[in-house]
C-alpha cells in the first residue's frame, strides 16, 4: 500500500447508496471500511468488488441505532487499521446508515420516532464524536440528508426532522473540528431508486412516475447519481468545501 493512501469509513456500505458511495470512493483510489447491520454476505462482496479495483477494503458489524456499541465498534476499527492497512487512522467518515419510516405527523408512534432519532440523529451524533478519536487531520465528514429537508413530501415528517438536526449539525461540526483541518459537508439525494423505505421509489409505479413529474430532469434518481459527489468530497479536489448542503436530486420541487 502507498504510504499516502487515504481510508474512509462508510456506514451501511453494503447495499444501496452506501454500496455505491463505498464503490465510487474506491475509484478514487482510497481504501475503505464499510459497515452492515445484518448482511454479512452482501458486504463481502462489495469487498470484494473494491478489492477488484485495486483497494484494500473491509467489512465490520455496527448497528448505529446502539451507541452503547459505538467503543468497541472502535476498537475493531483500530484492529482493522493496524491488521489490513498497516496504519492507525482513517481519513473520512461518511454517515449514510439509516432507515426510512413513512407514516402521517398524527399516525407517527413515540417508537418510531425514537427509532428514527437514534438511527439518524443520535447514532451519527455520537459515532462521529467516538470516531474523532481515530481519524487524521485533514480529513473530512460526509453526512447523508435528504431533499426532504428542504420541501415536503406528506407522511415524512418525523424522518425529515432528523435530517433537518443534522443538518445543523454538520454546520457546528464544521466549525468546531475546522481547528483539526476537517472538514465536514451533507450531501442530500433526492428520491433514488433502491430498496429503502421497503423501495417504494423504484417499485411504485404510480410514485415513480410522480416523482419524476416534479424533477427538473425528468427522471427518478439511481445510486449511481449519488455515490460519486460523496466519493468528490473525499478527495482534494474539495478540499475548499466546508459546511455544505449539496442537494443531489436533479432539480426536484424547483
């Protein structure tokens, strides 16, 4: 391995979006640590495919809704630094993990919301805080929002005010790790089609059709739209980009 060889960490990099942010990273020429909550075989295979590219890559276990797991998820990361990379830091950390829960403001349970709010709020919170303890200067923070933040769409709105609080978050992050040369960034898809939120998007014709009524491109957006801006802002190239939303979902709701 190149001595200058960058590593991220992405959360729930073994399906979907984080698949193929974990992928498009590794085109970049930086190794990557990709986490699962369940599907052990389906991380393995993207492993194996960012190895295909000439990358080191390894999978390990996290559920970011159990903070309490957050220390030893750690160490395993540390293991992993010193077993297969031969370092003892990684650079970027990108939070995409997370679920989707469609129901009405007056239908959404107290459980779902704490789901919700562990799931994308507080597990990022506090991933990221732990994390800070292994990761280089210089580097730099993706969060994963959503084009929810910005216009409503009924039955999201407990989901959206999560991604809304890290929106502000990464602003604040921004700013305090600014002293450490991090830099920290959101990128916000639109409606993309894969399996989250039981993948309504891409199965739901009606929905599809709607969704690709109101974006300026005329089209529902795929993985393959996404990935690359979250591989762009782990590269040097951006590295004047701080504290920004960058919204990735062909002009929706213009």
């Amino acid at each position: 391995m190149a001595v200058n060889t960058k590593i991220a960490l992405v959360t729930g990099g073994s399906r979907g979006l984080g698949k193929n942010m974990a992928i498009a990273i590794a085109k970049k020429g930086i190794d990557v640590i990709l986490t699962y909550n369940s599907k052990k075989d389906e991380a393995e295979e993207v492993v194996k495919e960012i190895e295909n590219l000439g990358q080191k890559a390894v999978a390990l276990q996290l559920n970011v809704a159990d903070s309490g797991s957050f220390d030893s998820f750690f160490e395993e990361v540390a293991s992993a630094l010193t077993g297969t990379f031969k370092t003892d830091k990684f650079d970027f950390l990108v939070n995409n993990a997370g679920i989707g829960i469609h129901n009405s403001f007056i239908g959404t349970t107290e459980e779902e919301f704490d789901r919700l709010n562990n799931i994308q709020f507080k597990g990022p919170f506090f991933l990221t805080q732990k994390g800070l303890k292994v990761m280089n200067d210089g580097g730099g923070i993706v969060n994963i929002s959503t084009g929810l933040a910005r216009f409503s769409l009924a039955g999201y709105g407990a989901y959206a005010s999560m991604k809304g609080a890290i929106e502000t978050l990464t602003k604040y992050q921004a700013k305090e790790l600014g002293e450490r040369k991090i830099r920290v960034n959101v990128v916000a898809p639109g409606a993309i089609e894969t399996d989250f939120g039981g993948g309504a998007v891409r199965d739901n014709e009606q929905l599809n059709q709607y969704v690709a009524s109101i974006t300026a491109l005329g089209r529902v957006g795929l993985p393959d739209d996404i990935g690359g801006v979250v591989a762009f802002l782990c590269t040097d190239d951006a590295r004047w980009v701080n504290a920004q939303r960058i919204e990735v979902s062909g002009g929706m709701n213009l």
